[in-house]
C-alpha cells in the first residue's frame, strides 16, 4: 500500500474545501500566465484542487496511491489521472503550468530527489510556464513538533495526529482515525507519513537551474523565511 491509502477515503472529510489554495493559484495563473491552457498537478491526491480551477483548463494529476485516485476520478472526471511518482514520471507532454501543493514536495523524503522533481517539471512545461508549489518550513515543522496531538472530531469519526520532529529535517506524522461504527464501536486506521524539511534558500537555489523566482510569499504576504508557517513560490521555467 502506498501513502496515504488508508486515510483517502478520509482525506477530503479532515482537510475541507480547499477554497483559499484555488483561488490563490488561479490568481498567480492570471497575473503570470493569462494564457494558460493545461495545468498538471503533481500529487493532485483527491482531486479537490484540479476539481476547482474549473473547466478552462485541460488538467493532468499524477499520483503516488491508487485510493487518492479513486477519490479524485469521482471528484474530477474530465481530469486526465496517472498513477506515478513526481521523482520520476514522464506524461509525454508539456503544459502551461504545474501545481505541487499542500505541502506535497515535503512528501519526498531525500533532497536530491526534489532536484529530479525539479528538472522532471522543466521538462513538462512550455518556456515561460509556471511552476506554483509550497513547503511546510523547517520552522513551521519544529513548531508542529513542539506542540501536542492535534484531536479533531469529523463526520461522527475522530483523528488524531502527532507530528514529531526528533529526527529533524525528517518528519514523521503519526495519524490515527477512529472510525465510528453504528454500534458504538470504533474501527482504528493508523497512517505514518513522512515529510523532510529544507532550508529555502537550498531550495531557492536548486531550482535555478531551469527557473527564474517570479513571487514568493508566506501565509501574510512577506518573502518566506525558515521561521514561516508555509512557503508559496511561483517559478517560471527559462529557455533551455
Ligand atoms: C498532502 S496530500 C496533497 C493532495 C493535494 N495536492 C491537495 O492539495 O489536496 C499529498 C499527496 O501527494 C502524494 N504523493 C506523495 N509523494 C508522492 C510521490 N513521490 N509521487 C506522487 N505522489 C506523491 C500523496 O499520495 C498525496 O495524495
């Protein structure tokens, strides 16, 4: 079973509607690429995002867990869905932009591989198109590590998730479902996921090789440092 296979079917009921994320990407697709046509997501999970930047884009979601995808067929029909890794995938394509977000690039746990998702992204966009990702920060990662287990009740189920940051840059969080069961008994799912913190100005650095920086910001608008709750960058892919 891959990540996140057993909590799919919990995913969307835990995270909501992510009404922010869209519009934030729709505006950067607006100011820096008004003339965009396709748009691939890189670990696009259970379709919410492809789901909601409508129907003006052809879009293409690549994903590690088959039970995501499930999700994400139902949510987003017209989306073309691939099961496959962002460290090494070839659509034989290219697209106007590419989306990695909710922290998915943090998912890939050794930094030499975020460097292929790098160099795999250049070669599936157009010259001048754009690369719109975020990070959870080395900061925002020791805070969650800091902090106690988070419980939140949703549809009648109960989550539970403990980040711990011991073995810093690596992340490890522990997240269990008690799924509630008509008779009053709960039905426990238990998921460990991984997620690597890097330092932004490496990562600043390993994307110069195919990118030009075109905005940054963190979750209040400044250039995102270490110490931020989320990193936001928008890159557009040079001339090779
Ligand atoms: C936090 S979820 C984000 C889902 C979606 N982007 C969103 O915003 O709701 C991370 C997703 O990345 C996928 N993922 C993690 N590592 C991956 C990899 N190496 N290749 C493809 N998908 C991956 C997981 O299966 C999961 O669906």
């Amino acid at each position: 079973m891959a990540q996140y296979d057993s909590f799919a079917r919990f995913y969307d009921g835990v995270n909501g509607e992510p009404a922010d994320r869209i519009s934030q990407i729709l505006a950067y697709i607006d100011e820096y690429r008004p003339s965009a046509h396709s748009v691939l997501e890189l670990g696009c999970g259970t379709g919410a995002i492809l789901a909601g930047l409508g129907s003006g884009f052809s879009l293409t979601g690549i994903d590690l867990s088959r039970a995501m995808l499930e999700v994400a067929r139902r949510r987003c029909p017209s989306a073309r869905l691939v099961e496959g890794d962002i460290t090494s995938f070839d659509l034989g394509e290219s697209f106007d932009v590419a989306i990695c977000v909710y922290d998915t690039l943090n998912h890939v746990t050794d930094f030499a591989l975020w460097r292929a998702v790098f160099a795999n992204v250049a070669a599936h966009l157009v010259e001048g198109g754009l690369f719109i990702f975020d990070l959870n920060t080395l900061g925002r990662l020791r805070d969650l590590g800091d902090m106690a287990p988070w419980v939140y009740d949703f549809d009648g189920h109960t989550l539970i998730m403990d980040v711990d940051f011991a073995d810093e840059p690596l992340s490890r969080w522990n997240i269990r479902v008690f799924e509630h069961q008509r008779d009053e008994n709960f039905v426990q799912h238990a998921e460990t996921i991984l997620e690597l913190g890097v330092a932004l100005d490496e990562v600043r650095d390993a994307l110069s090789a195919d990118f030009t920086l075109v905005a940054q910001s963190d979750t209040l608008g400044a250039t995102p440092t270490d110490h931020s709750v989320r990193a936001l960058f928008v890159a557009r892919r040079v001339a090779r």
